[in-house]
C-alpha cells in the first residue's frame, strides 16, 4: 500500500512552497494539514485535513483514524508552531520521534534553563516571575545588565535588555502587556503566566542549523550574526556561513550544542541553536527543535543542490540522506527588519538591490498595505535579502549594501 508524507502547515508559514517541492523531488505523496479550515477540504478528499496544532488529543484521534486508509510514512511540521503536535502525531503513529518532553522544553526558555542548569552545562543566572505579581521588589535585587523575555514565543518577540530597575519596570509592563494581547492569547491557546529575567552574556552571536539522527549532532551550517546585537531588542539582520570565528571555537561551539541536545533529549531531525560566544565559552541561548525560520533556509544548498528542506525530509523518512555538506561558496541571508511602525505604503530601490554583486534574490514577504508592528511586539520581517560569493566578507557587503539601497514608505 502507498504511503504518505503528513506536512503541518500552519496558515502563517513562509515554508509551503519549499517542503512541498522537496516531497515532489523526494517522490513522497504529501498530505497537507492545516491549522485553518480549507474550503477545498471535502473537494480533494485525502489530500487535505484541517487540524487544531494546540489540540493534541483531538488531532491525534482524527489523524490515527485517517491514516487506516492513508498510511503515514512521517509528519513534517513547516513551522515551529506545528513541531508539538508533529512529534505527539508520530508518536501516536509508532515513527521515529523525538521524545514529547524534550520538545516541550526545547520549546519553553524557563524548562531549557532549568535543564541546562540541572545537567551542569553553561547557562546564565536566571528566575522566574509570574506575570501577575508586582515587580518592584525583584528590580531592586538583580544585578543588570539582564534580559527580560516570554518563556514560550520566539523570533525574539518580547525580548527585551534591561540595564537598570526603571528600564526592567519599563520592560516588564511591556512584555505583559504584549502576552495579555488578545493576538498572543490566541496563537498560544492561553495566556503566558511568567516572564524569564536572566544574566546578560555579552559576546558575539552564531547560530547552528544542525541535523540530529539517533542522537547524534551534525552540523549542516554554522552562522555568523555580524551586527552587533546588544539590545534593548534582538532583532535578527545577518546570518552570514561559514563562521569567521577561529576553527578550534567553532568546534566548542558544536560540542556545546551537542551536549544541550543531548540535556535536552532531543534525538532526531532539524535543530536551530543560538549560542554567545562569551570570551572562550560558548553559552548556548537557544536550541529549538525545528530548523531556521522565515525564509532564511532557501539560501542553503548540499551535495549537488539538495536544499535544506529535502534533507529533512530524507530523515523523517528513513531514506538515504545525499550529503550533509553545504556548497563550497558563502551564503547569507538579510532578515530586513521593520524600523518602524505603520502602514507600508512603498518599497523603492529593489531593483537596484537586485543588481548589487553577489545577490541572488530578495524576497519581500510584508504586503504594500499591511499594517507593520516593529520589535519588540511584532513577530515579523520586511522581506529577505540572499546573497552568495566566494568568501563571508563578500556576501557581508553584497547584503549591506543591497539593504542600503532599499528604502521603505512607512506612513
Ligand atoms: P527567541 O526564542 O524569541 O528568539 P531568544 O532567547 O533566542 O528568544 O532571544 C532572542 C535573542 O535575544 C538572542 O538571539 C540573543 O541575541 C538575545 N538574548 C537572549 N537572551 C540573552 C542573554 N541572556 N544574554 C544576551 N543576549 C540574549
Ligand atoms: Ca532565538
């Protein structure tokens, strides 16, 4: 009998395109599940389910029951919004599987830290406040620079550095309010109840995209993050690979991630780590247990041009992965941040952006129109900037100067 290949796509994603294409090189017939009710749903039966991601029990019932006629052969979520339920779902499904508990605290910063901390592996002073209780005693107590922020977004919504009692009160009622906000209650199903308050490490940031198989790291790509990002907000600009730092510091910062995976007990499939490289000690400040977000991962390629996304679902597979090793040449992407709130009325300069050496595409994903809410309430870019070349520094430039040439109307 034929089986399938379940993709949970939540209705905000940015990835669609890329998985669906990666099924269809795979040659894997693909099921989509969607977080939002179709209207083709009862049109092209078989091929599309509407599921709710926060409900796990119910989703597991209707898609135990459809898979007696669909067999299910992997669940890929496209987001991590749809990585919970992805892993319940295989779970249920008797696949391969991380275990649910190492999601749930790859994808909750006050169980990560706590984790961290219980295994011994290097993790910033940290506590926890609950949303509800006033804040003013705890500013008295902490020893700034800290960093204040949600326990369950991401994409750095609602991060916020605090360098002093009257920024922390000023930081504090900022990020409740945001979690009260009628559009976070909905995408969580529940209001966040606490804030995280940690140590500031300073240092310069990389991220690793990484691939886990029987608990074993390797790392597809390491990145550079070239702008300083020292807050108050963490918006997310350059993400330029290979990595500048010295080869020995690159090692540790494998080994670091490695160990927080296996902390964790994540086991299979795509990981996205955040790691400060503080003097000699690399401090992981993330690992999530999906792979890069927004539109970032189009710029990587393995083997003779396999895209990141088709790897993935090699592994969900069982099948044979092609290479783990990323072209020769450096890539980067430019994650173009909103610099300001409104509506956005004109992009200027994108076709000379394009033009700019070393740029291989710019993708806008904000719509003329739409309303644009900066960090650090918003949860969105402008667009994407991609760019290749012969060495990090080329692609560096290729993107600065592309995003220089790009202007926004924001009224
Ligand atoms: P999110 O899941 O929203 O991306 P993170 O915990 O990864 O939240 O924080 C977002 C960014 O904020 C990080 O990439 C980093 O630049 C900065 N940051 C977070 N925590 C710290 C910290 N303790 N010290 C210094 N910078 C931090
Ligand atoms: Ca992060």
């Amino acid at each position: 009998m034929r089986s399938y290949l379940l993709l949970l796509i939540p209705s905000d994603t940015y990835r669609a395109a890329d998985f669906l294409s990666a099924a269809n090189a795979v040659g894997i017939e693909v099921i989509v599940a969607c977080d939002q009710h179709q209207t083709l749903e009862q049109t092209v039966s078989g091929k599309l389910l509407t599921l709710d991601f926060l409900d796990l029990s119910a989703s597991i019932k209707r898609v135990t029951a459809f898979s007696k006629d669909y067999p299910i052969a992997a669940v890929v979520p496209t987001e991590e919004s749809a990585t919970l339920l992805a892993t319940a779902l295989s779970e249920a499904l008797h696949l391969p599987h991380n275990p649910l508990s190492a999601v749930e605290a790859s994808g909750n910063k006050r169980k990560l830290r706590e984790c961290f901390k219980d295994k011994g592996l290097p993790c910033p002073d940290f506590q926890v406040h609950p949303l509800n209780q006033p804040p003013e005693t705890i500013a008295q107590s902490l020893a700034y620079p800290v960093v204040l922020k949600p326990t369950s977004l991401s994409g750095s919504q609602g991060v916020i550095r605090a360098d002093n009692p009257a920024s922390f009160l000023a930081a504090f009622k900022r990020i409740k309010h945001l979690l009260n906000h009628p559009d976070t209650i909905r995408r969580k199903g529940k209001s966040p109840e606490e804030i995280l308050i940690e140590q500031y490490i300073p240092g310069q940031e990389v991220a690793l995209e990484g691939l886990l198989n029987n608990g074993v790291l390797s790392c597809l790509a390491l990145f550079d993050k070239p702008d300083p990002l020292e807050g108050p907000y963490f918006e997310e600009t350059l993400y330029v690979t290979p990595s500048r730092l010295p080869q020995a510091l690159q090692e540790k910062v494998i080994t670091a991630v490695s160990a927080g995976t296996k902390a964790l007990g994540l086991k299979e499939g795509p990981v996205h780590a955040e790691i400060r490289v503080n003097g000699n000690t690399p401090v992981v400040i993330e690992i999530a247990a999906r792979s890069i977000g927004g539109r970032c991962a189009s710029v990587l390629r393995f083997g003779t041009g396999y895209s990141l996304e088709h790897i993935i679902l090699n592994h969900a597979l069982g099948s044979p992965i092609p290479s783990l090793q990323r072209e020769k040449q450096a890539a980067g992407v430019m994650m173009i941040p909103i610099p300001k709130a409104g509506i956005l009325k004109e992009i200027q300069g994108l076709t000379t952006a394009k033009q700019v050496e070393g740029v291989i595409g710019i993708e806008m994903t904000s719509l003329l129109g739409q309303t644009l809410i900066p960090l650090p309430e918003g949860r969105h870019y402008l667009g994407f900037i991609f760019a290749k070349g012969p060495s990090p520094e080329h692609v560096e430039a290729a993107l600065r100067q592309a995003h220089q040439a790009l202007s926004f109307v924001i009224s």
